[in-house]
C-alpha cells in the first residue's frame, strides 16, 4: 500500500520539477528540486486530484498545518497519513 | 495641466450602502467580513468574505434592468448615482459630449458567468438567456453608468487584477488633466462572491479561513470582499466655476510594472510607484502624512510592501501612518482601490485615519505605524494609495486638500 503512494508522489514531484523519477531522492527537499511556491501548490494540487485527499496547506504559513513539506520522504510520509485517514473514513 | 478634484463619492460594500455608511464604519473599525451567504458554500474550504447584506436588487431595479445588469453592474450604478448626485452635475450638450467614465474591474459578471455555466453544464441545458453577453463583459457597469447620466466622453473599462481601480482612477485624472474632460466618473467595482468566483481563489491556497489580519504576525491569508466606489474627478476651474463642494484633490499618479513574477510581489515595483506618484505630485516624500496600504493580509504582500515604504520613505516611514482598510471590508479585487479612496479622502477631510483590524501581534518585518485596532485623529495633508496586482501591474494614487 504504502509504496504505490511513494511512488505516484515522487512521479508528481519529478514531473514538476521537469526531473527524473530516479533524481528525487527522499532526502531531496522541494528548494535542491527547483520547485518554487507556485510549483508547490501545483504539486499539492496533483497529488490532491491523484488520491482524492484534502491537504491542509497555507502558502502564508507552510509550516503551520500537519503537512511537512521539509523534504521528499516527510512529504510521502504525509500524504500516505491522509490516505490512510482516507480510508478509515470510508470504512467507518 | 489642469489641476483636478473630486466632488463627488459613492459607494457600496460590506461596511455600508453609501460611501457616509462606509466611512463611519472605517471610523468605528467595524468587521464587514462574516460567513458567506451563497449557493453551495458547503463546497467551498473558504467560506468568509465581505460580503454585501440585505441587498435588495428589486428595490433599485425593475425586471427589464435585472435581466441586463449582473451584481458588478448593479453595484457601480448604486456608487455612480451617489457620487453624481453629490457632485450637482447633470450632464448635457458640451459637457455631456466631453464627460465620461472609467472604471476597474478584475472579473466583470462573473455571477452571470457562474450562473450559466451552471445551465449548461450542471442542469445539461442547451439554451442560456440571450443577455448574457452584455450582462457578463467587463465594460457592462461603465456602459450603464455612461447611459444612465448620459456621459458621451471617453469611457472604457480597465482590468489589471487588483490594481483595476486605481489604474482605472489614474487614467481618469489624466484624461481630466490634459484637459481632454472637464469631468470624468471613475472608481471600480467587483462581484465576485459566488461559488466559482470563490473557488477559483480557493485553488491558489493564499486565502484565509478566518480573518484577514493585514501586518500582523499570524496573519494567514487575504479574504475577498465585493462591492463599488465611484468619484466625480472634475477640472478644479470647472468646479470653482460653478460653487462645487471639493472634497479633495488628486495631486499624483504612477504606474509601474514588476515584469518578474505573476503571483509574487516586487518591492522594487511597488517603491518606484509609490516614488513615481510623489514625483508626479511635486511633493517632498516627508509631507505624505498616511498611506492607504494594498495591505491584502498574505504573508508576501504586506512584508514586500513593508519594506517597499521603508525604501522610499527612509527614517519618515517611521513617521507616517499605513493602515489596511481590507481587514474590514475585504479585498474588492478589482474595486478594491476605488473602496480605499474613501479612507484616503476621508483623512484629509475629517482628519480620521481608519484602523488596521484584527491586528493581534506584531511582525518585525511590518514594523510601521499600522494604525492597529482603533481609527485616529490626526491632521493630514497629502496621502496615498497603493495597489499592487498579480502580474506585477502597481499603481499608486496621491490625494491632497485643496
């Protein structure tokens, strides 16, 4: 489960970044990929469209909110949090 | 170069329905904005705005007038007939023939755009009124002011994102001060406040969900606002001539563009504006005694336009006064300059500087004399008003007395 999610979003974000899937390593953070703050909530955007999520992100304030955006692997780890919330809430 | 004044204000917003209502709601630094009432809110993240109340559009319009004028017209027309009727202008032969209108707007009929696309594609209809054309385009509220007073003259419409009323009211003062127009009608206006309207902003992730709090440290984003502000700017001989009541001087304008970024703001774009209107105006930068900030309340803005005063006004930015009347009216987008030209005449006429609301905590990188909380009195002699648009598009307007 978890590495479908890890995966879609590290396409999402090389396919923004205009990189390869291989070049965005877990450690890579949003500023070493060249994403801009426009590019970021573009990004969110996608990954919103791709797993039907609602992510809880401010431009004003990108460290308020529970979503880490500090590098690839905190981004990962954050949307796979909302997937799973996600589905709790269906079966629930 | 004829000198030019204003002899005439209307307006509608969430702080009142005339521009007397707007101003003693700046002065007791009322919240217009609150819950949104529209259809399918329960859709929207976003659902607060400044929105205008218990407005009755079969109170000032007949049918025939609905079905052409959407929200955004229907406001301008409200501000048009306030403004004109204070000024005692009546427009016919050579005055007609050489008055006429400039207003901003960023969206136009964007309810009648939002309510069609609702036809077609929500409800699957293949027909849609035939006046949605002249109901949604963007020069609809100018061209029915233009047919109501019968103004002849030059009359457009401007659309530069949020800087379309001052853009709007700059090139009405010029076309005053060339001597082109004895008289010309200008302001802005937006209804943008429906669901698609809403939604659209939404996706940008800049707006606040609970206030908007312009210079404050845990300020989280602008909130939208609707409405119209409409002036009389008239050649000041013209209104000498003939007794007018001057509620003010227009004394500078300038326009500037950032050409860097379409979102991001460039305090080196909005500095030489704001240089530009002071040079325009013939003043020395220490007489500016308020400004009446863009202040949208994003974390960008207010830092960018911070520092932007800093650098023009040097150790006299400390001195002056820069408050953001959008922490109770909202952000008017396309209208919203033509809003704030209320507060700026209404310094220099009634010596009141309306507040910044909803100021809670101060920000280093906004460390100017924001006006927090509660209107002042203080006695100003020249001020300003900024605006600074997505797409790098600034323009700023300097008022004095007469």
């Amino acid at each position: 489960m978890s590495v479908p999610v890890a995966e879609k979003v590290r396409e999402i974000i090389a396919e923004q970044a205009v990189l390869d899937v291989a070049d965005v390593k877990p450690e890579s953070t949003l500023e070493d990929l060249g994403i801009d703050s426009l590019g970021l909530v573009e990004s969110i955007f996608a990954i919103e469209e791709a797993f039907d999520i609602q992510v809880p992100f401010n431009a004003n304030d990108p460290e308020a909110g529970d979503f880490d955006i500090s590098n690839v692997a905190a981004i990962i780890g954050a949307v796979e949090g909302l997937v799973a919330e996600r589905d709790g809430a269906a079966v629930s | 170069m004829k000198r030019v004044v204003i002899t005439g204000q209307g307006s509608i917003n969430a702080l009142g329905m005339s521009a007397a209502e707007t101003c003693a709601s700046m002065r007791e630094g009322r919240l217009g904005i609150g819950e949104l009432e529209i259809r399918d809110v329960e859709r929207l993240a976003i659902r607060i705005g400044g929105q205008v109340r218990d407005f009755n559009a079969e109170k000032h319009f007949n049918r025939q007038q609905i079905a052409l004028y959407d929200r955004f017209t229907q406001f301008a027309l409200l501000a048009a007939d306030e403004a004109i009727s204070q000024s005692g202008l009546e427009f016919h032969g050579e005055l007609a023939a050489r008055a006429g209108v400039v207003l901003g707007t960023a969206g136009g009929g964007v309810n009648t755009w939002d309510e069609n696309y609702r036809t077609v594609y929500e409800d699957g209809k293949n027909r849609v009124h035939p006046f949605v054309v002249p109901k949604l385009m963007n020069n609809a509220a100018a061209s029915h002011v233009s047919m109501t007073h019968n103004l002849k003259g030059p009359s457009f419409t401007v659309a530069t994102a949020c800087a379309s009323s001052n853009h709007a009211m700059g090139q009405a003062f010029q076309l005053v001060r060339s001597g082109g127009c004895p008289v010309m009608v200008t302001g802005g206006t937006e209804a943008m406040l429906c669901f698609g309207g809403i939604k659209a902003w939404e996706g940008l992730r800049v707006m606040s969900r609970d206030a908007c709090r312009p210079f404050s440290a845990n300020r989280n984003g602008m909130v939208q606002g609707e409405g119209a502000a409409v002036f009389v700017f008239e050649d000041y001989d013209h209104a000498r001539a003939r007794g007018a009541d001057i509620l003010a001087e227009v004394v500078g304008f300038a326009m500037t563009s950032d050409a860097s970024d379409i979102v991001m703001p460039s305090k080196q774009g909005a500095a030489r504006a704001m240089k530009g209107a002071l040079a325009d105006a013939g003043a020395g930068l220490d007489r500016v005694g308020y400004i009446n900030a863009h202040g949208t309340g994003t974390a960008a803005n207010d830092k960018t336009e911070c520092a932007a005063v800093a650098e023009v006004f040097g150790a006299h930015a400390d001195r002056l006064m820069i408050s953001s009347t959008k922490s109770m009216h909202g952000h008017l987008i396309g209208g919203t300059g033509a809003v704030e030209l209320l507060a700026c005449i209404m310094a220099l006429r009634e010596g009141v500087i309306a507040p910044t609301i909803g100021y809670e905590e101060p920000d280093p990188e906004c460390a100017l004399d924001v006006v927090p909380n509660e209107a002042r009195e203080a006695k100003v002699d020249l001020v300003m008003s900024n605006a600074f648009a997505f797409g790098g598009l600034n323009a700023v307007l300097a008022l004095g007395t007469v």
